[in-house]
C-alpha cells in the first residue's frame, strides 16, 4: 500500500472507531434530550466499563487508579516511571451533549490505537486517564474527578450534595468503590511526580473557531471562577396590591439591583482591558409559596464569576461583598450566601503550546492560539505542578446542551495534531 493510500486507510479507520464509541455511548447514556451521565453514578461507571471493555478487546493495557478513574496505555508503557497523561472526563451535565469531555478521551485512545497499529513508540509513554466527575451540576464543586487524583478535594466539597438524591459527594464516592481516607486527608491518588504533563483535548464551548473557520486550536489559559450553588436573598412578603413601595422589601427587586451593579462593574473591567464573564444560571422563589399576587419573602440564585486573573477574582469577590451591603441597606433585605467554591486560574505551559504549535503545522492546520473561557480539568493539573496544555476542536452551537455539533473530521484533525505533539514534542 502506498503512502497517499495508506494514510486514506488510516483516516478512514479512525473515523470508523470515533464514529463507534460516540454513536454507541450516546445511545447507552440517552437521556428525554441528549445524553445524562451523572458524575459518581452508575451510568458514569457502566460509560468507564464499556470503555474499557473496548480497549482490552483491542490489544491496549487497561487499569483503574484508586480514584475509580479508567487508564489505558501500551502494554509496554503502562509500567513507565514517567509519562504523559492524555485525559479527560466522561460525565455530563443532564440533557447535555455527547462530545463535551468525551472527545478527549476517544482522542487519547485513537491515538494509542494508531500507535499501536503502526508499530511505533511515541517520544514519551502516554497513559490515557477518562476521569470522573468534572461537571459541577450534579453536585456544585467542579472537577471532583481530577481534585481527588490530586489531593485538592476540600472537605465542604465532600460535603457538598447532590442535586437529585441530596445526599453527600463523599457518599457517592463511597459507592463507586473509593476508599476516601486519602481523599479525605488531601493526599494525591497518584504519584504526580511521576507525570511529565497533562494535555486535554476538549470541544471548544464558544463560537470563536467557528467564526473563524478553523477546526482545531491550542488553549493559551483557563479561567478560574468563583462559584455560589445557591444565594438567599430574604426579604419580607406581603400583598402585591396593598404594600406601597416604600414598605416593601421585596428580594426580587433586591436581587435586580444587585445584578445590575455587577453588571456596571463587569462593563468596567472590561473596558479596563481585564477578563470577565459572570453569570446566574439559577433563579426561583419558593414554588410552594410564591404566586403572582404575593411579593416573596425569599429569592435564590446562583452565581458563576469568572476571570484568566486572580486578581480580578480577588476584586469581585470583595465587590461582591460591598454591593449586598449596600442593597440590604437599600431595600432592607439580607443576603446569606453558601459556601463559596474558587478554582484558581490556570495558564498553559508555553513550552507544550509552542510544542503544539509545532504540530499543528505538522498536520497541515494553521496554527493558532486561543484562551480557554469554560474551566476544564487541565486547571486541577496545572495548579497542582503538572505543565498542562488543551487543544480545541471547532463545536457548533456551544456545549452543555444536546445540539453539540462537532464534525469527525474537525475531530479528526484535532486528534492528528495530538498525535503528532505526542509523537515529536511532548
């Protein structure tokens, strides 16, 4: 076979492969709309076992790390002292997409795959790790999966419960057969000295690419957040058509205001040339009590600031704090907020970027560099002394949602691009 007709073959295999895992995965872990896979739950464990089972059946050395996390290598590198991890996560948000965290653990095994099939040795042992648990909707605290590897699992986060069944993480966690006493003391579940980097490759959960035209990307920085599962605004209720303005504290209007001052301050960071997004995605009253003729006596909402800088979460975490005060003077109400959950924010090693710049040259794609605005496990890494890179594939329609729409051959390009970093640069 020449070699125009063998790298057709090889395409079309690993199309074949991709097209396999995503379509099968999709139909197991279906949901009303998209796809479910709760982070610690049997169907994220039934997602790790189909996968595994896949790749024993394909010749690949496969284990599970002690935190219940799926390992796949070589057979000759699953014994390495030192190595790189290619990883990422197989849960999603409820009625979520299919490729968000999927895509790059499918990328890490066509990768082995391709090694394997053409006999060769990549410049540094891979282990391909598909975590647990990055999503923070089943539980608040994000990536649990990668924060458990890495001894950064927080006590409040353990305690942390769960959105359907309100039971705590650390239960769960008992469940999917961890044994927590590490966990719990804040102790690595793995040797970290033994990592040499950490790269992920992830859809892209933004439009930039698309805007762009151009199907793959490597990821300059991650934004860390500050994160609120759920703020109480409490304020007093009363009829709607008896209670003039000047007696109401109505926290619906409280919390109005507040949004509105965040809002300001948000236009003003940016018109400083700093980087912010923030965002409520929860908001409700009581549905037991409130009705249209009631002025509530609480609201809750969530909260969702993020920033590439510390500094700037620094600056919002205080602003946020003077802004309630001044609304509960304001309109007499009383903000109680949860336990405040932060990810620090985390830059890319430039040494791998420029690896992966290298590389996408290689691969015949132009090569280009683009922040990171949604969080993602190569943060954890990051912050815990691993050099750490992402690549991102073009993804219409953003992510979090069941119109995820990333095309195989983007997704394909990509995984070449991983493939050549692993094979020349890593």
């Amino acid at each position: 076979m020449n070699a125009p007709a063998a790298a057709t073959h090889q395409l079309e295999s690993d199309l074949e492969i991709a097209k396999e895992l995503f379509e099968t995965i999709a139909e197991r872990t279906s949901d009303v709309q998209g796809v479910s896979r709760p982070a610690y739950s049997k169907i994220e464990t039934e997602t790790l076992a189909f996968l595994k089972s896949f790749a024993e059946a394909a010749g690949l050395a496969v284990w599970e790390d002690a935190g219940c996390n799926a390992n796949f290598a070589l057979q000759a590198d699953k014994m390495a002292d030192r190595f790189v991890v290619v990883g990422s996560h197989v849960d999603s948000v409820p009625f979520g997409g299919n490729f968000d965290g999927l895509a790059g653990v499918v990328a890490g095994l066509l990768c082995l795959l391709r090694a394997k099939r053409d006999r060769v040795q990549f410049r540094k042992p891979v282990h391909v790790l598909a975590l647990r648990g990055e999503e923070s909707a089943w539980f608040g605290p994000c990536y649990i999966g990668s924060k458990a590897l890495t001894g950064s699992l927080t006590p409040s986060e353990l305690a942390a419960r769960h959105s359907g069944d309100d039971r705590e993480l650390a239960e769960h966690m008992i469940d999917t057969g961890i044994d927590m006493d590490k966990v719990r003391a804040g102790l690595p579940l793995v040797d970290l000295s033994r990592i040499e980097a950490y790269l992920e490759l992830h859809i892209e959960q933004g439009p930039l690419l698309i805007g762009r035209d151009l199907p793959v990307a490597t990821v300059s920085g991650i934004r860390g957040n500050i994160r609120h599962r759920q703020v109480v605004c409490i304020g007093e209720a009363g009829h709607s058509g008896a209670v003039p303005r000047a007696y109401r504290k109505d926290p619906v209007l409280a919390m109005a205001d507040l949004f509105v001052r965040l809002d300001e301050s948000w236009q003003t960071i940016l018109n400083k040339g700093d980087d912010l997004v923030l965002t409520s995605g929860i908001v409700s009253t009581d549905p037991e009590k409130h009705a249209i003729s009631r002025i509530p006596d609480s609201v809750s909402f969530s909260l969702d600031i993020r920033s590439q800088s510390a500094k700037t979460l620094d600056e919002m975490h205080q602003l946020l704090a003077a802004e309630m005060r001044q609304v509960e003077k304001d309109r007499g109400v009383k903000f109680k907020l949860d336990t405040e959950m932060r990810v620090e924010p985390a830059r890319c090693d430039q040494e791998m970027v420029s690896g992966l710049l290298s590389a996408m040259d290689r691969a015949g794609e132009e090569p280009f560099v683009m922040p990171s605005g949604g969080g993602h496990d190569a943060a954890v890494f990051a912050s815990a002394g691993v050099p750490s890179a992402m690549i991102f594939v073009r993804n219409a329609n953003g992510s979090h949602n069941p119109q995820e729409a990333m095309d195989l051959s983007d997704f394909i390009a990509a995984t070449n691009v991983m493939y050549e970093y692993l094979m020349r640069d890593s």
